[in-house]
C-alpha cells in the first residue's frame, strides 16, 4: 500500500492554515477578540454589540465594545491567548491578512481594499486611492465628490434618518443627498419602493403624486 499523500496540506505555509474557514458573519479572521468591558470572547466587536444590545438585555447594562481598548486575543486554530498582533504567537498562522494594529482590527477578506483613516481614526473599505477626508465633515468621502459635495459639520456622526443606526462606522453602504446629510443606501431605496406602492394603491391621485415628487427630489 502506498502510503498517503499529504503534499496539499504540507505545502500550505504555516501563516495560512485555516484561511476562509474562521469567522463570523461579519468578518472572516482566525481569532476572537476579548472584550475589554466585560471581559467575554467574541468573533468580532459587531457580534458583541448585537449580542449586548439585545432586547433581551437590561437596558441599563446594554453596551459597545470600546474597539480601541481591545488588548487581548485568542488564536482560532489553537486557541492561544495573547496580546493584539497579526500573527499567533504559538501556532504562526495569520490571524487576518488585513491587520490594524491601532484599530485592533482583523480580516482574511481583503478583496475589500481595507485602509486606516487617521482622520476618522478608524479602518474602511474602498481603496484608500478612492477616497478623501473631509475635514469639515470630518469623514471619508469619494473622489468623485471632492469638489462638488455640500459640506455639514460631522454629516456622517449621526444616526440613520430611517433605521436609526449610527452612519460613522456602519458596515453598510451610504449614500451622501444633493443637501450634504447622509443616510443609508438601503434605506433610501426601500423608502423609494414604498412610495411607489403608495402611489400604485392611491391609483395615481394627484396628492401622492406631489408627494413622490419631493420626496424623490430630495433623496435622488
């Protein structure tokens, strides 16, 4: 009997094992992070948020995970406690090919072109080629809109008009209106999609139509 071959695990470097197989639905990483504030283990600072501020949660003791203050991890291939860095200390597998060591910050998806924004202080997606920060708006903004967006004071450290989420460091898609407020992209077009049943079940009156026509001026 010959004996087995192993040459599609032997070639694989150390730092990679594990690559796409760890994670949560947030982020693909080979940790968990520990959270500082109340010393639990989580895949990631979104999966402690939802989970501490669920409904199920006392309202007074609902919180964020103060990203930043991270300090600890645990390795996902062999479980090795250790101060934030980008590769285990025990093991040599690569926690993230993506790695902020200010953000404390940690993901094996890097087709999302990740960049650290001193600016913003925190890590975003795009291409750091393709954006721009706004000092009076005090975010990340396109190219495209360098000289052509309406500046507002933090337009982006507020919450969503629609859902209410906190828009500076949403994971979700924003999109900036011609008057220099922000909202989600999602949103915007299930608003849409709800004033077009609004007028299809109005058979077309004339108020809703008026009313389609700002609304749509507005946020188009």
């Amino acid at each position: 009997m010959e004996p087995h071959n192993n040459h599609h695990v032997d070639d694989v470097s150390p730092s990679e094992i594990g690559y796409g197989h760890f994670g949560c639905s947030h982020y693909k990483r080979r940790c968990k992070i520990i959270s500082p504030c109340c010393n639990e283990i989580f895949d990631c600072r979104h999966c402690h948020n939802e989970s501490k501020n669920s409904i199920q949660v006392d309202p007074q003791h609902r919180h964020d995970i103060p990203r930043h203050h991270v300090k600890r991890v645990i390795c996902s291939l062999c479980s090795t406690e250790q101060d934030v860095q980008q590769v285990c200390i025990q093991c040599g597998v690569c926690m993230g090919r993506y790695f902020c060591s200010k953000c404390k910050f940690f993901d094996d998806d890097v087709s999302k072109n990740q960049y650290h924004c001193d600016e913003c202080g925190i890590c975003r997606t795009g291409g750091e080629e393709n954006f721009f920060h706004c000092n009076k708006c005090e975010c990340c903004y396109s190219t495209l809109m360098k000289d052509s967006h309406h500046c507002i004071e933090k337009a982006m450290h507020q919450n969503c008009p629609v859902c209410f989420e906190f828009l500076f460091d949403t994971t979700k898609d924003i999109t900036v209106l011609p008057c220099g407020h922000t909202i989600h992209l999602g949103c915007v077009r299930e608003m849409q999609q709800h004033l077009q049943l609004v007028l299809y079940t109005t058979k077309g009156s004339s108020m809703a139509v008026h009313v389609l026509r700002i609304v749509f001026s507005i946020f188009i």
